[in-house]
C-alpha cells in the first residue's frame, strides 16, 4: 500500500461523493498513518478496526461490496445519463467514469492481509502489536453476492440504464416526506404479485395494460381505483409495481398532508430516465379542504403538461372523492343569503377531480360463494390442512365478527388461522 492510491482517489471528480464515505475516510488514514513516522499502535489498530465498524453499522460487513455498492449507488453526471439514456462510451464523461471506476476498483480489492502485514512490520519489535494484528477482523473479501454490474463504464452504462441511479436503482416503493422534500425507500415492501388477487381478472387486465402502454413510452392515463374497503385496490397497486419493478417502474406514495408538494415532487422526477407510479391511498376530501384543488392543476389543467414519465394512480372509498353534502344542493333553490349564489358551480367543481382521471375502475365486494372461495385459495396458498367445510365454517364466523366478506378480511383470518394452527403444534 503506497501514498499513490490516496493520489488516485484525489483525482476522482465524476466519482467524488465517494471520498467522503467514513469507511473510505478511514481507510486513506489508515494509509497515511502505516507510510507516516509519527503512527501509534494504538491509533493503527483503532482506524483498522474503525473500517469494520462502520461497514457493520451499515448492514455490511465487507469492504469490496461496500465500494461497489457505493459507485452504484452513487448520483452523478455519468449514472445519470446512464439512467436516460443519453450517454455512450465514446462520450468524453464515458471515458473518464471509466479512468475513476477503476481507481475504485483498485481501492474495493484491498487487502486486509497486506494490511496486517505492513502494521507488524511498521511495529516489528512489539510483540503485543503482532499478538493484537493476528486477531484483527478481515473486513474485505470478493462478494459472492456482487450485483455484476461490472467495473467498466460501457458495463456501468447498460446496468444504469437498466435499473436507474442513486437510491432508485436499489429500491423500489418510496414514501415522499415532505418535511424534508425527499423520497424515503421502503426497507420491507409488500410483496403481494398480480396472481394472488382473486376475482378482479377485468380490473386487473385495465390496469396491467394501461401500466404496459405508460412503460412502451405511450400516453397513458391516471387511474382512479374505486370501490368498498378492503376489497383489493391497493393491492392492486402495488402488485403492478411489483410485476414491472425491473422494467424500470417505480412507486412513489404521497401522503394526502403533501399533496400540495405535486408540483416540486413531479419537478423532482421529470428529468429522471425511470418511469414513476405517484400513489395516493384513500383519497378523499371534507368540503373545507383545498388541497383537491392543487390535485386537479397536476391532473390535468395546469400550466404545466405532466411529464411523461409520471402516471398517478389513486385508491378511494368516494366516487366523487369529495365529500357532498344535501345543504350545498339546497343553494340550487335556496333563498338563503348565506347560501352560494353560483351553486351549481360549487358542486360541478368538486365532481371534477374524479372526472380528471382518465380511467377509473370499480371494486366491489364479493358475494359469499366467491368469498369462501378466496378463503379456500388464500388456504391453499399458506399451506394450511383443514377440513373444507370446517374452513368455510370458520370463515363465516370470523366476516360476521369482523369486517365482512372481502378480501382483506379473508387475508385476516388465513393469517390468525394459520398463526393459531401453528401455536397448537408447539
């Protein structure tokens, strides 16, 4: 190990983000301190041991992938443009991603071993040193698990435009928080798949269709999922993102409280080379609240086109979404002077927001025969051995104390069945 990996890290500038990692920080130090005079055994080890430390406080616990996951991660001009397309490798920036991709991989293959070795010879005439050295961690490895993206540019420029840049191209369902404007990666996704919503073949086919034509790079239209509780619209969401999550599709909820961000959060994501699903769960809105208004505008109506690569896809209990009420109708008659005199105007503008949904698609709850039938195919899917006509039995004991027949309580009850089942085997 010799001062000139530190130069080499010096000259990264596509790549630069990546110097100020603590693992890499801590690693030039340690450098520095195995080539320097004024070193201490003490301060050797403690930088050594540092690396491991913070690899393990962030869920890894070797060095090589850390890089690698680090330069894959990373959100510059090249994985940008990796990401949309726009770049080859001839382009001058290409070549340079190229130069730096090397020096990180030069910098991932360390070798803890060579490490080990220049600190006992650095403090070859104490022997608690060599004792101590002989126990170290060895915190670098070559990942079995690796990505294969490779450490060329021209390999780097197809797994980008494949599966995006920054946090985009490690996860796939976000939440935007609006107190700090950025896009939070769901750790434990629901991994609910379009095979296992049952009796919603119509709906499902409208909705996978009109995804398929928005990633073709074709218009497609906002959809408006419509119906009772419980009975698979949301599922049905996040089925979609699940089935075309590595076509390059991700899903991004907005809580109803930052609706009013739409314009910054479209603003964020126009530019990007991935196509985004804008999921707002439960939409609905009382008549003292404006922020339908500012739906509307995004929707459709705006100054601004919607960019291409965002569709909005919402879940609600309300065909109108906004709540009505039987005293605005009376100001259609009313000689009320309280009343609004453009009435009509009033109502019209709130049954607008559903009509700017280019498609809306209806969900109703089962009827019995087709309940107990998701109940005996949830059944089968948890593995679950039970006489039929005891689980139909029990199926209907539990909708009647619960929240009746659809598929979220049948959900519910495989879910405790299975649970009880499995205490009585222990």
């Amino acid at each position: 190990m010799t001062d000139k990996l530190l130069l080499e890290l010096a000259s990264l500038s596509i790549y630069i983000n990546i110097t100020e990692d603590t693992a890499v920080k801590k690693l030039a130090e340690l450098i520095r301190l195995l080539n320097g005079e004024s070193a201490t055994p003490e301060e050797t080890v403690k930088v050594y041991c540092g690396i491991y430390a913070h690899l393990l406080r962030n869920g890894c616990s070797n060095f090589y992938q850390h890089v690698e996951n680090l330069t894959l991660r990373d959100e510059n001009i090249f994985t940008l443009s990796c990401e949309k397309g726009r770049i080859n490798i001839n382009d001058p920036i290409a070549k340079q991603a190229d130069v730096e991709l090397r020096i990180l991989k030069r910098l991932a293959e360390v070798s803890c071993a060579e490490i080990k070795e220049k600190i006992r010879e650095k403090f070859s005439g104490n022997t608690l040193v060599k004792q101590i050295t002989d126990g170290l961690p060895d915190w670098n490895s070559i990942a079995e698990d690796s990505p294969n993206a490779g450490w060329s540019a021209e390999e780097r420029i197809s797994w980008h435009r494949k599966n995006g840049a920054g946090i985009f191209c490690s996860h796939y369902f976000f939440i935007y928080d609006g107190a700090t404007q950025n896009f939070v990666p769901v750790k434990n996704p629901d991994p609910i798949t379009l095979d296992r919503l049952y009796f919603v073949e119509n709906q499902k086919r409208l909705a996978v269709k009109n995804t398929r034509i928005f990633l073709a790079g074709r218009t497609a239209n906002n959809i408006l999922f419509y119906g009772d509780r419980g009975t698979g619209k949301s599922s049905m969401v996040k089925a979609i993102a699940n089935e075309f999550c590595r076509d390059g599709l991700r899903l991004v909820e907005i809580p109803k409280r930052y609706l009013e961000h739409m314009p910054k959060i479209t603003s964020m994501l126009s530019g990007r080379g991935l196509k985004f699903i804008l999921f707002i769960d439960d939409l609905a809105f009382d008549s003292a609240e404006s922020e339908y208004t500012a739906l509307k505008a995004v929707l459709e109506g705006g100054i601004e086109h919607r960019p291409d690569n965002i569709l909005l896809y919402a879940t609600t209990n309300r065909r109108h979404i906004v709540k009505e009420k039987f005293s605005e109708r009376e100001g259609l008659y009313s000689d009320n002077s309280d009343d609004e005199i453009r009435a009509r105007d009033a109502i019209q503008e709130k049954l607008s927001l559903a009509d700017r949904f280019g498609i809306t698609i209806v969900f109703t709850s089962p009827a019995k025969k087709e309940y107990l039938q998701i109940v005996h195919k949830m059944a089968e899917e948890s593995d679950i051995k039970i006489d039929p006509a005891l689980l139909e039995q029990k199926a209907m004991q539990w909708e009647l104390a619960y929240n009746g027949m659809s598929p979220r309580t049948a959900r519910q009850f495989i879910d405790w069945l299975k649970g009880e089942m499995e205490l009585e085997l222990d």
